[in-house]
C-alpha cells in the first residue's frame, strides 16, 4: 500500500479540498458563524437570517485595465 496515502485514500499532497465552511457574522449579534454548504443560513446564538461574510486575510490583487 501507498504510504503517502491519507485516511481518505487520496494521495497526500492531493489538493482535495476540505470541508471547512465559510465565516459569516450576524447582522443582529455580531456572532461569528461557521457555515458549510447545505448548512441553514441562519445566526445560531439568535437566529437572525441575514449574516455578513467577513472579509479574506489573504492577499487578493486584481490587474485593471
């Protein structure tokens, strides 16, 4: 057997995606929320529906014409 085999029986190093979900903030609380596709769009400390994706820490650079 492989051994650069993970426990997914992908190949170590594969660049399979995780399943991390996104961070999003309450429009209501404030509340960080961790949402995964497929998860209700929906605040879990008060329940309010509209939640605010908070910004990337990594470095996005666009080229303008």
């Amino acid at each position: 057997m492989n051994t650069n085999t993970q426990t997914t029986g992908a190949p170590a190093g594969s660049g399979l995606p995780v399943m991390r979900g996104v961070e999003y903030r309450c429009g209501d609380c404030g509340a960080r929320n961790m949402i995964k596709g497929g998860d209700p769009v929906r605040c879990r400390q008060c329940g309010f529906r509209i939640l605010y994706k908070t910004r990337t820490k990594r470095l996005i650079q666009f080229e303008a014409r």
